[in-house]
C-alpha cells in the first residue's frame, strides 16, 4: 500500500511538472486524486505551488470536496469559501461532524455564517450552531454532538438491542456515554465492558464513574493535556450544569497538539502560526515585516548603547573584538531558561506555589554556568591580549549577564502571559534586547571604569 502511495504521488508530482493543461494530464490527475484518501488530497493541494492548488481543487469529486476541505489550513479555506455561493457551501459541508462544520462557517465573514446555516436541516443546524458558541480553540468547540447514551437502569441486553438499531456507531467510539433523564452526565460504559458482562446485568453495575466530564469553555490545549495524561479516545463535555453536549475524540486532540507544535515553533522566529510554505509574497511580506521592524528597533537599541561608550572602545581596541561574545552567551543562554519555561507553561506544571523554586534553580545554573564560562573566557582574553585587566572585565560582565539572562528568561514568559501576550512569540525578540542591552552595558562600563 505504501509503494503504491508513493508511485501515485510521484506520478502526480510529474504531470504537475508538465503542460498541466493537456487533457490528457488532466484525466490522469483526476483519477489519481480521486482514488486517495480527502487528507492525503489536502496534503497534496497545500504542498503544490499556488498556480497549481486552484486546478487540483477543482478536479476534486463532490462527494469528497467537504471532507477535503476540512484538511485543508484555515487560508486555503477561506481561498476557496470565498468563491461560493451559500447553497454551495451547505452542500460541501453536508455530511461533515458539526464541529468540522464549525470550523469552516468560522472562516467566513460573519454575515455570511446565518445564511449558510438557513441552507442546513434544522437537526443538523441546531447541533452545528451549538459549537459555534464556544470558541474554536475551547473544548466546547471542538466537541462533537453526535454520541450516544443510555440510562444506568438499563441492563446490558437493553444497551445491545438499541445499539443494534443504528446503521453504525459514531467514529472513534470506545465508550457510551451515561446520563439521567435530565441529561446530567453520570458516568461511562466501555464497549468491552458492556461486550462480556451478562445481559441482565444493569449499567449501573458496570459503568465508570471516576471520569469527570471535560467543561465546554476547557481550553483546547488544557483538553490535550488531560487525553495525554490519561490516554482516553473519547471524552464527554458538559455545560456548567454537568448536562452532557457532546464528545470529543482523539482524533481531534491530534490536531490541536500538531497545531500547538507549529504555534510554538513559528512564534520563536516572530512569525504568524497562520503562516504556510506556499504563502503568496503578498501574504507573507507583511506578517514578517512587523516583527523585522521589531527587531530592528531593538537592534538600534542595542547599537545606542555601545554608542555611549565610543571614546572608551577607541582607547581599548580589544573591546570591540570580545563585545559580541558576552552578548551572545547570554542571548543562548536567556533562550535555554526561556524555552523551558514556555514549554512547562504549555504543559500546565508552571504556577505560583513552585514559580519561586523555579526562578531559584535557573539562578542557580545560571551562575554554576556563568562561573564556569566567565573563568573560560577571562584566562583566553588575558592570554589572547596579554591584558589581565581584560580577562577580569569579560569574566565579570559574562557572569552579569548570564545571571540577568537567567533571571529574566525565567520570569518574562510569566509577565507576558498575565498581560495576555504569548510569550512564544514574543518572549524571544524582548529577551534577546535585554541581554544585548545588559551585555553591552555590563562590559563596556566596566571597561570605562577601570581605563578611562
């Protein structure tokens, strides 16, 4: 099967390389297309260049267009949304689970939302707008309506005769979810549970009542965390209430871990996680210049500050030389403590009972660190000058610097996060101005100190 994929995607990858006019070319892309799996066809389409993705999307069969389109990124969404009518886009979207649903009505203008929602049955447009009053990045919308459930009066015979009702069970189903006659959610029934008890056993007897159900406004991160921490397939989600509204799957969860991963790596070089390989220039250029503008500020910053000490690197040559070395270490430095700190933050184990502790133990590496380097670099610069006084002002600066990068790697995540800034985007642009600023500082006024 994967030799196959493989030559259908080289073969693909060669007719594109051509007159992708031809109608030849044409007919063999269509039916290569169409014999893939929808996120194997998303995946080809968001790798193609621009030029391409229009012709691969419009050889796309109907019955699969929807699925497609909710593999696709939220631009290419909206590229092609933008070209439908609103029956079109009810009929793309018909057959979809109502929180993939929600995430494609979301890249509309809203003015637009109300009109495709008229065009949907009113079953399927009850549970669709239910997600669409939670935030696309909260439990709640990422939840699906469609589960089933059952009394915990029922015995086993019961569940099984009803189940046998339906044509097939919801995808990613492991379990049946238990609520009362309220819709309050009790508790769960495995499948294997309920596949070898006795058919005149109760559910009651055999569910599990140690699983809390994940609340609708739960941050979609937070929600990843519990399904990792305690390998579920399936979770309920409830209303503040406790009434059960929905599930969510892993499949799901997959994505917002994959969609956290890239967040988290775009935001370090300053870059929209909306941003994508085959951007047009028209797109990419803006978002990238703010953040180059940012930089750049910080840059004359930095450059002001070596500006106040001119006289004293005309004097001392060798300052000039080892400057950027200070600067450096403690910018590497500064990322290490910071990177970690995102990272725990991430993962929910940063709060303020053990913040302190942390804040300690990065000081304390920090100078085991300084201490080291500084001594490193203070017998190299003394030996590479022949200037003893050298070797002690870098030593002393490095380990200025490093115990600042330390410090503010450690708290600047915190700080920018209770002012709702993303530390990950722009944690790395302010730490690396503070260790440039505090590096330059700290050596060039020592230098001034002890030679002018």
């Amino acid at each position: 099967m994967q030799a196959n994929h493989n030559t259908d995607r080289l073969s693909l990858l060669a007719l594109l390389s051509e007159d992708i006019l031809d109608p030849n070319s044409l007919h063999q892309m269509r039916h290569m297309i169409n014999n893939m799996m929808p996120a194997d066809i998303a995946h080809y389409i968001e790798s193609a260049p621009r030029r391409v993705r229009r012709l691969l999307w419009e050889l796309v069969d109907d019955e699969v267009e929807g699925e497609v389109l909710a593999d696709l990124s939220e631009d290419l969404q909206q590229e092609f949304l933008r070209r439908m009518s609103s029956e079109q886009m009810a009929t793309l979207v018909a057959g979809l689970d109502p929180d993939e649903v929600a995430d494609i009505l979301q890249q509309l203008p809203g003015h637009l939302i109300p009109k495709v929602l008229q065009t949907m049955g009113e079953q399927d447009r009850q549970r669709v707008e239910t997600v669409l009053t939670y935030d696309e990045d909260s439990a709640g919308g990422l939840m699906d309506t469609d589960t089933i459930t059952v009394r915990p009066d029922l015995t086993v015979d019961a569940v099984l005769r009803y189940l046998r009702r339906h044509d097939e069970l919801p995808e990613a189903t492991d379990s049946i979810f238990v609520v009362n006659r309220r819709d309050t959610f009790l508790g769960t029934l495995s499948l294997s549970k309920l596949l070898t008890a006795s058919p005149s056993t109760t559910v009651r007897e055999i569910m599990n009542t140690n699983i809390q159900g994940i609340a609708a406004t739960m941050d979609a991160s937070h929600v990843a965390h519990l399904f990792e921490r305690h390998d579920w397939v399936s979770a309920p989600v409830v209303d503040k209430a406790g009434r059960l509204l929905g599930r969510i799957t892993i499949d799901d969860v997959v994505d917002v871990i994959i969609d956290d991963a890239e967040h988290s790596l775009l935001s370090l070089a300053g870059l929209s996680d909306e941003e994508e390989t085959f951007s047009s220039v028209l797109r990419s250029a803006p978002r990238r210049a703010v953040w180059l503008g940012i930089n750049l500020f910080t840059a004359v910053l930095a450059s002001a500050v070596i500006s106040m000490f001119q006289a004293t690197l005309e004097q001392v040559v060798a300052l000039a030389i080892l400057m950027p070395i200070v600067a450096s270490m403690g910018g590497v430095a500064g990322s290490q403590t910071l990177t970690v700190v995102i990272r725990g933050m991430a993962l929910g184990q940063i709060n303020r009972n053990n913040l302190r502790w942390l804040v300690n133990k990065e000081l304390l590496t920090g100078a085991i660190n300084a201490v080291l380097w500084a001594a490193v670099i203070g017998v190299f610069a003394a030996w590479w000058f022949e200037a003893p006084m050298i070797g002690l002002i870098i030593g002393a600066a490095m380990v200025i610097n490093l115990l600042t990068a330390a410090l503010v790697g450690a708290l600047l995540p915190v700080f920018l996060k209770s002012i709702r800034i993303d530390p990950a985007l722009a944690g790395s642009v302010m730490l690396t101005t503070v260790t440039d600023v505090i590096g330059f500082l700290s050596f060039l006024g020592l230098a001034t100190l002890f030679y002018l």
